[in-house]
C-alpha cells in the first residue's frame, strides 16, 4: 500500500479543484489533488469542453493575486452590456416586446466580467500547476473512501493508496462522494429541464453584451466570444423544458439553427452552429452543511444552481477564496475546526441567497403561465427604472463589496 502525508488532499480536479490546488499550493501547503479523468487541454482534442465561463469582477481580482489573469487577459472577452430580453411567449416564431441594457460603466471602469473558454482556462490552471513542488497532481485516481479523526483525516484510493491530510476539500461535483461519506445531506430541487450549449457565429456583431432572451420554458443566453475565422461569435446556454429537448437534439443541424433563429428573436441575425451541442439536467442543490471534521466542500460538491447570471464557477470562487484567507490567516493549518467553522459563517449566507433568487428567476422566467409572463415583463422594467435600483441590482449580482465600489457611489445621481 502507497502511504502519503500531505497537508491538504483535494478531491476533483475540474476548474474549481485545480484553483483550490493552486490557491493553497501558492502559501506553501504540500497538496494532493486526484480525478478520475485528466483535464483536456487543447480546443482540438477529443473531449474538449467548448464552453466559456464568465469571471466576474471579483473573481478576475483572485485570479490575478494568483498570477493566473496575465494568461488568461489576451484571451478574454469583456461583457460591458447585460441585455435582458422579454419575448412573446405564446406565439412561434417569439418576437422582442421589452429589451433593456443594463451597463456596466454605470457602477465600475470595469466590464461585468469577462468570457474564456472552459478548455482555454483548464490548460492554464494545469501550466500554473507544473510551477509548484508541493503539488501533485493524481489523474487517474478516484477517492474510494476516507476516515475523519481528530488529529487527521485519512483517504483511501482505488489504486490502494492510503492519504494521510489535515483537511480534505471535496471539489468532487454534485454527487460528491466526500459529502457522502461525511454524511452531509443536501436540499435538492429538479426544474423538468435541460440546459442546451453550443457555440455559434452570427451576422450581427455582439458588442461585447451578454444577452438574455427570456420566454417561456427558460432564458436563452448569448454569451459574447472572440470572433471565429472573421465572424461574430458567442456561446449560448438555451434552457428549455426536458420535453422540447429531446426534439431538440432529433433534429438535423439546418432544423436546429433555424430553431435558434426563430428563438433568439433573430437577435444577432442568422445563426450558425460551430461546435458539438452538449446538454445536461437542470437542478438547484444545497449541502446543509458546508463543513465537517476537518472537511470542506466547494463548488458544485456544495452547491448546485441553474446557469443564469454567471453565478455557478463564480460562487466557486468565493468559495475558494474564503478558504484561502482563512488558511493564510492560520499557520500550518493549526486551527483546522476553527478554519472550517469560520468558513461556513462566512459562505453560507452568500451561498442561500443566490440559490434562492436564481431558482426564483428561472421559475419566472421558464413559466408559461400569462400571469408569470406580465410579472416578468413588469419586473424587467421596474429595475431598469430606477438608477439606484438598478445599480444595486447589478452589484448584487457581481458579489462586489463596498470597498470596491468608490467609483460607482461617485457617480451614481440621487433621485
């Protein structure tokens, strides 16, 4: 049996367990971070995950304290427009009865965040990884079990390798074996969802928007991306109901991008698809506890969320980050329960409430109830209305702290 001591044993090395490797590795902790399978890293390999994700400002600032941002900046795409669209919801093809643009240049100097590619962002975290002697990277391995004690927690691998860890992050996804076998529950709502990605070019540039079409059975996103062999190009996030998937991925792909033209209120023009269409099941998830005997969970192994407002991989962060300060704070990770109670404190708050209100708009926004839909339509303008309300709203949804925000209270006009 392989016998090793490490500091800190990750389980799950997708984006967020990769940073979190990182994050610790970079205060000098030994890491062990183990996945099943190993991150692809070339937009050209089989498996190549061609989805973007949105770094929010207050994620972009943790990536740059990590050195990470200089690699990914040349890269990405800012969002300086979030266009929210209200669409017929009874009639085919839909067609725009409300478009509001809310900017970012009202509250910061800073875009809203900016987009990089899902394959794009992995070969970067796993370049910065080779940089550090006191991480290793196990792919190929999967965590069988693990035993918590008092003075320290001990893995168990399928290879039969034994981990001895001071604290063990599950960053295992949301069937989070660490979880389990903590014997943390979790609250669980399914939406009778799937969630559609692809990427696309189309005839009208973006302008740098993020766009949001909202009708009946869920928001259609454009996402802008850099421009692909001289076209406009964005990656879009279609949610719909499970039903309307199905026939969705029955159809050839001239019936599909016309399904697309028609859905997206021929927003950007005609659409062309220019990558593989994955989808998967759209469900909200919270563990009740974020913590346990020397264990913590981040990302998707403590919460599950419907992908609007670009809140999943950025709440993630947070995550990581509190963890980050915490152990910064805490030398040789002396004061582990310590630690732990204190991050859950300071996550759990955050964490309930985006849950909450994401599940709330995609409820709004998904049903074809005509009641939902007027409500839908009148919220849209009431927030837009009003500066300060309209300024929170936007702030709110960046996770920006006031510290941040000088700016933005210079210029925001009483009313």
């Amino acid at each position: 049996m392989k016998k090793k001591n490490v500091d800190i044993f990750i389980s799950g090395a997708g984006p967020a367990g990769l940073l979190a490797s990182l994050s610790f590795a970079s205060l000098g902790y030994s890491v062990f971070c183990v996945d099943p399978k190993k991150p692809v890293t070339q937009v050209n390999d089989v498996g190549a995950d061609l989805r973007t994700t949105a770094f929010l400002q207050p994620a972009k600032s943790f990536m740059e304290s990590l050195g990470l941002w200089e690699k990914l900046e040349p890269h990405a795409i800012p969002m300086d427009i979030m266009r929210i669209i209200d669409a017929e919801g009874d009639k085919w093809p839909p067609r725009e009865i409300i478009t509001k643009d809310f900017l970012a240049s009202d509250i910061s100097e800073l875009p809203f965040g900016w987009n990089i590619p899902n394959w794009l962002l992995r070969r970067t975290l796993m370049e910065k990884a080779n940089n550090y002697n006191n991480l290793e990277l196990g792919f190929g391995l999967t965590t069988s079990s693990f035993i918590r004690r008092d003075d320290a927690a001990f893995v168990y691998l399928d290879d039969g390798s034994q981990i001895k860890s001071k604290l063990v992050i599950g960053a295992d996804g949301r069937d989070s074996l660490i979880r389990s076998k903590s014997q943390i529950q979790v609250s669980k709502t399914e939406f009778s969802q799937n969630a559609l990605t692809f990427i696309v070019t189309h005839e009208r540039p973006h302008q740098n928007a993020s766009i949001e079409i909202h009708r009946s059975g869920g928001p259609f996103t454009f996402v802008p991306m850099a421009d692909f062999e001289g076209k406009p190009c964005s990656s879009v996030v279609w949610m719909e109901s499970k039903k309307n998937v199905e026939r969705l991925l029955s159809l050839e792909v001239e019936q599909f991008e016309e399904e697309i033209y028609d859905r997206s209120c021929s927003h950007l023009g005609k659409l062309k698809i220019i990558s593989h269409i994955t989808d998967w099941p759209i469900i909200s998830q919270i563990a009740k506890q974020l913590t346990a005997k020397r264990t913590a969970l981040i990302a998707e192994a403590a919460h599950v969320l419907p992908p609007i407002g670009a809140q999943g991989l950025n709440m993630s962060v947070a995550d990581i980050n509190a963890l980050y300060e915490l152990a910064k704070d805490t030398p040789r990770l002396s004061e582990v329960q310590e630690i732990l109670d204190k991050y859950d404190r300071s996550r759990r708050m955050d964490v309930n409430a985006r849950v909450l209100g994401v599940n709330t708009l995609n409820e709004v926004s998904k049903s074809s109830l005509p009641l939902a839909q007027k409500s839908r339509a009148l919220g849209i303008n009431f927030l837009h209305s009003s500066p300060k309300i309209r300024h929170g709203i936007m702030k709110l949804g960046l996770g920006l702290k006031e510290r941040n925000l000088e700016r933005s209270q210079a210029i925001e006009p009483d009313l």
